[in-house]
C-alpha cells in the first residue's frame, strides 16, 4: 500500500482508474486538451499521457508492429509514425497546467533517459513504466532513484522477470511499486487475458497489483476489480475513426464513463466480506422467514407432539429452529390453528 498524491493504493481503497490517452491526441496539443476533458468528466482518477523523443526511443528502419500496420492501414516505419505522435516538453507543461485546472491527475509514461528526467523536473507525482521497458533495468535503475511511486505494466512478462524489474527498483531503496498484468495485444482477445494472473502477481510478490486493459468494451477491466484490482487503466480516445495507432483498441468518452460507474458499484457490490443480514434486509426477513405455528387446535394443557407444529410465514414469531424445545411441552392455554406459538405458551 503507498500513497499516489492524496490518493491511497492498494486492498481496502477505491479502485485507481487511469484514462489513458497515450498517443491518442495524434500529437495534436488541442486534441489532448479535449482528452483531459472527457476524462475528467468521466471522474477518472488520472489521465496518462506518452513522453518520448522519437530519435531516443527506436532507430530510423524499425518495422511497426502487425497491429500498427492494420489500425493504421499502411505500411511505414515506427520512427515516421511516432515522429508524427510525438508532443513537445512545453506541450506536455501546459497540459499538466491544464489538468491542475480541472482538477485531474496528471502523469505520463517516458521512454527514454531525457523524457523521464523532464518529467521528474516538472513534479509528476507517479512513474509509469510500459511493458516493452520491464527488461530496461538501467532505465528502471534510473527511474527509481526519483523515488516516486512506480506503476509497471507487465504485458508479455514471466513471473522471473517481474521479479528481477521489482528488485532492480527496490535495491534502489524504491519500495513503492505496483505491477500491472496485461496483455500486449491490441486488441487482446478474451481467450488470452488470464485475469487470474492479477492475483498470482499480488500473491507471489506481497505487492499492489492491478490490470493494463487492452480488450474491447468494458467487461474485462470490471471483472479484474471483482477479482482484487488495485490500478485499471484502459486506453481512450475522442473518436476510434481517427487515425493513428491505437484507437480502434480504445474506449469512447461514454464507454469510459460507463466503465467507471461500473467499476464503482462493484466495488460497492464487494462490500467487506463480513457475513450477515443488512438493514436492508430486515422486512424481507419478516416476510420471507418462518415460524412455528399450530397445525391444528391445540386445548390447554395438551402435551404438543411434532404433528402438532407446522411453519408458515412471516417470520415475526419463534423460529423453527427451536421446534425441539416446543415438543413435548404442555399448553398453557388453547392455541388456534395457525397461530405462533411461543415459549410463553408452554411449561
């Protein structure tokens, strides 16, 4: 359990939700702005963005991904289509400005030396640390030495290599880590996204665990809180016609809010685990309970056999539990069918 801003992480606490814009602004501050807002009023409790200098980043003839090449519906290299992404570090300081101003949390991932330290230069309260750099342990090296809270996604990770990045990052005397389960597929089919390795993380490494979300719709990021998610970020966008790597595999701004109240009233749904009746509850156990009442006329002073009970609602007199302690008590006065009979009816 540590603390992200005001913000508490980890069992017992709400559920920390991540919109994540990435590069879905297409390098377009505006559009960025745009995003702040819907994640905002989506009641999100973070908005992240992407850092990077595309020249630090990837070399000038690294192939894109099969999943770029069929969002975009073009073949290019990773640098033109990342170049084309890429914000400035004046852009990214307005942002941050403007999330302050709608009362958001801002933070982004970096994937290099230089973005990382502007990000530290500008106060960002949370490291994200993505997938493709969980082997990078002179960057997590690097990053730890902040000593700000690490949010690391393990998207295509065996259980020895989250391990190996949690101790990189906790040698440096870096204790606030939370790791991510996730899928690197976008769009992850449903048949490969092993929900129950959010726990198997959790478990193995006494650690806050939640799940990076890279299905369609809203289904799996709420099942993963219902299984013990601390962190869900999930990718959106403001329109998943737009161009550009990652917003066919994104949320809408509705399907982001209906994802949050969602995972709001699971967590309500989970409540704490103490077994017992709710004061919601107490009419229906009036009606819907037994108890023990005469199946037939009984006079005073007749010895009640089992024969003589039956148990009907409501459930306002003895239980039926007790039925033991009635057999073989003498009435005190006549009893008419049906009604309850009680200790004070018997000696």
């Amino acid at each position: 359990m540590f603390n992200i801003g005001d913000k508490i992480i980890g069992d017992g606490n709400p559920v920390f939700i991540i919109a994540e814009a990435g590069v879905n602004h297409n390098g377009d501050i505006s559009i960025a702005k745009k995003m702040v807002d819907k994640a905002a009023f989506a009641e999100v409790d973070a908005i992240k963005f992407q850092t990077f200098k595309t020249e630090k980043l990837v070399t000038q003839y690294a192939d894109m991904a099969k999943y770029q090449k069929c969002n975009i519906g073009k073949v290019d290299s990773q640098f033109n289509m990342l170049k084309k992404l890429e914000l400035s570090h004046d852009n990214f300081i307005e942002i941050q400005e403007y999330c302050k101003y709608k009362k958001i949390m801002f933070f982004s991932t970096p994937f290099d030396f230089e973005s990382a330290e502007f990000l530290w230069s500008i106060g960002m309260k949370v490291f994200k640390i993505s997938s493709g750099d969980l082997t990078n342990i002179p960057f997590l090296d690097h990053i730890a030495k902040y000593h700000k809270p690490i949010i690391l996604s393990s998207g295509m990770a065996s259980l020895s290599e989250i391990e190996e990045a949690i101790n990189a990052i906790n040698y440096l005397e870096n204790k606030d880590v939370a790791v991510l389960h996730c899928t690197s597929n976008y769009p992850a089919k449903f048949e490969n996204v092993n929900l129950n390795a959010i726990n198997t993380i959790k478990n193995a490494f006494k650690i806050v665990s939640g799940y990076s979300d890279h299905t369609e719709g809203i289904i799996i990021p709420v099942a993963a809180v219902a299984l013990g998610a601390n962190i869900i970020e999930k990718h959106f966008t403001l329109d998943k016609r737009m161009d550009g790597p990652d917003h066919k595999a994104s949320l809408s701004p509705d399907e982001l809010k209906d994802m949050v109240t969602a995972i709001r009233n699971v967590e309500m749904a989970l409540g704490n685990g103490i077994k017992k009746f709710t004061s919601s509850e107490v009419d229906t156990m009036k009606v819907a309970r037994k108890s023990i009442v005469a199946s037939r006329y009984i006079k005073s002073g007749e010895c009640i056999k089992i024969v003589d009970l039956d148990y009907k609602r409501p459930g306002t007199g003895l239980s039926p539990k007790f039925y033991n302690y009635i057999i073989g008590k003498k009435t005190k006065r006549d009893i008419k069918m049906d009604e309850q009979i009680s200790f004070n009816m018997v000696e």
